[in-house]
C-alpha cells in the first residue's frame, strides 16, 4: 500500500474517532432545547447544535408565515425552549418574544436571537427598497446566522464550547463549496446576471445566489398589480427575462397558481418552483440550495434558445450532478447519527 493511501486511511481514521468523541461527550450534556419561527432556520440550526441540542419550527410547515396568529399554547411551548431564534422580519415573532420573556421573568435579547439584527447580514434591494425577505437563504449570510447561533449557544451553554466550534466550522466548508459550485453552474452556462421575474419577495435571495438579477417582483404586499402583470408578459415575449422563480411561499398566497397557469401558458415561460420557508424534508442547508440550483437551472436551460439537442444534455448532467450531491448529504447525515 502506498504511503499516500495510509495517510489518507489516517486521516479519515481521526476524522471519524473526533466526530464519534464529540458525540459521546455531548450525550453526557443536557441537551439545548431551541424553537425557530419557521421551518427553514432548522437545518442551519440542527448543523450547529448537532447532538447538543433539540431543535423544532413554530409554524407548521404547510402553513403561510406572514399570516401566522400566536396562540396560548405556541407560547406555552415556545417558554419551554432555551433559546428562540426568529428572523426578525415579521411582528408576530418578535411578540413572541416578547411573551415568552415575560413569563420567563428575562430580558428579550437573552432567550432569543434575531437573525435581522446580527452584523453583517446582506440586506439586498429591489424596487428601491430594502428586501428583508428570505435573506437567510443567501449562503453568506447563512454563515453569518450559523456563527451568531454558535456564539449565543455558549453565552447559555460555555461548555458545549469544542463541540459547537467543530459543528461550525464543518459548516462553514460546507457554505464554501455550494458557493463555487454556483459560481461555476452560472459561469459555465453564462447566466451570470441574466433576468428573471420573481413571484414573492424572498426569491431574490436564491436569484442573487447564482448570480442571476431578480428584475421584478410579480406578488407585492399580498397582491399582483395588473401593471407588473404587463411587464412580465412583455418581458417573456420580447426576450428579457430567462425564467421566472417562485417560492412555495408565494403559492401559498391566493389566485397565484391560477395566474402562474396563464403567464406560462401564454408566454411559454419556464418556472423554477423553489423552498424559502419550508425544507421538504431536506435536513441541511447546502442540500436545500443544491435542491433550489436544481429547479432553476433546470427552468432557465428549458427556457434557452440554444440548440435542443445541446441543451438537453447540460441540463441531465446538472440535474444528475445536484441529485448525487444531494443524495451523498443525506446518506452522509444517517451514517454520522448512527455512529
């Protein structure tokens, strides 16, 4: 055998002997029991606390963020928790908060995080306007909310200090790898900047991630002005935008399908349908950006005038290679927690 291979059969020999001592040192701690306000935080979350902690959403996965009432016995529940994390853009949350500090008899900012608050987060614009909408899904600001999570964790729990460190910094490699592999889909396909129509606010973020430009916003405050409207049917058939992405918030809002059906069937635009709030099942962050590059490359190479032929065979090589990553994540995630 190679001296290279024993090197490598050693290494990935401390690698396993470290992730199992950390694991078996944080069973012999009392677990850290956090509440998210939605069901999108928990991958970012669950990868920093790992076995330390218990994570779960308040809002029901199937159910519209924007639009949630607080009840008794979410506030119940949400005073069980050690730490609330919220993202900070929406009234009910900080409410909350503020309910659960009471009852608690404790200052605001020592039971909670707010993600919006945290220094140096990315707030992007559009239409003038800052868009506080789903900026958690940008990965630099991913890496931002996993570094604040890890410092808040230790100000409670100092002694998870090793365990949270490794947790981080896995994450943080995992972050850096998503980036270049969008970096290289959008540089490879030379989509860097293209336009694209955006069905609710928070989809920006996944635009401007792979480098694409959210142009315009099609849902508003709730509703779809007739003028967008306009705009987006012009801009399909002259050319302008190279697809149009919508998230499954946006569906949640009335009559979109309906008018999603018209604009593609009258324009033959492609959709990319996309996760800003909830994760489908996907238990870490990157597999949901991988799976969010899938939908939309996949709708921008069906909706490019390239030869056919061409076309077809970039986009079966980019959807194989994202479902690989993908699948590699999730066996990866089952054979951690069964050591």
């Amino acid at each position: 055998m190679s001296k290279e291979k024993i090197v490598a059969i050693l290494a990935i020999i401390v690698l396993v002997s470290l992730d199992l001592s950390i694991r078996v040192s944080a069973q012999n701690k009392d677990k850290i029991r956090i509440a998210v306000s939605i069901d999108i935080l928990k991958p970012i979350v669950s990868e920093i606390v790992g076995d330390l902690g218990e994570v779960y959403s308040i809002v029901p996965e199937e159910a519209e963020p924007h639009s949630f009432t607080l009840t008794p016995d979410i506030i119940k529940k949400a005073s069980d928790s050690d730490l609330i994390v919220i993202t900070g853009h929406m009234e009910w949350e900080k409410k909350l908060v503020k309910q659960v500090a009471e009852t608690k008899n404790a200052q605001p900012d020592l039971i909670s995080i707010d993600l919006l608050s945290l220094a140096g987060i990315k707030i992007l614009e559009i239409n003038g306007e800052r868009n506080i909408h789903g900026f958690w899904l940008l990965p630099d600001n991913a890496v931002i909310i996993a570094r604040g999570l890890k410092d808040k964790i230790l100000t409670l729990k100092p002694e998870y200090s090793e365990e949270l460190s490794y947790n981080y910094i896995l994450f943080e490699k995992e972050i850096t790898n998503l980036k270049n592999f969008l970096n290289k889909l959008s540089e490879r396909y030379n989509l860097v900047g293209k336009n694209v129509v955006i069905g609710f606010y928070a989809e920006q973020y996944i635009a401007e991630a792979m480098n694409l430009k959210a142009d315009i916003v099609l849902i508003g405050e709730g509703e779809i002005n007739p003028s967008i409207l306009t705009k987006v049917y012009e801009g399909f058939k002259s050319g302008k935008y190279a697809c149009m992405i919508v998230s499954d918030t946006a569906l949640l809002m009335s009559n979109v399908q309906g008018i999603l059906k018209e604009i593609s069937g009258e324009t033959g635009c492609s959709i990319a349908y996309v996760l800003t709030v909830s994760t489908s099942g996907l238990e870490r962050y990157d597999a949901i950006m991988y799976y969010n590059a899938g939908q939309v490359y996949n709708a921008l190479l069906s909706q490019c005038k390239a030869n056919s032929a061409e076309v077809n065979i970039y986009l079966l090589t980019t959807i194989a290679t994202l479902l690989i990553i993908i699948l590699e994540s999730i066996l990866l995630v089952k054979w951690r927690v069964k050591i």
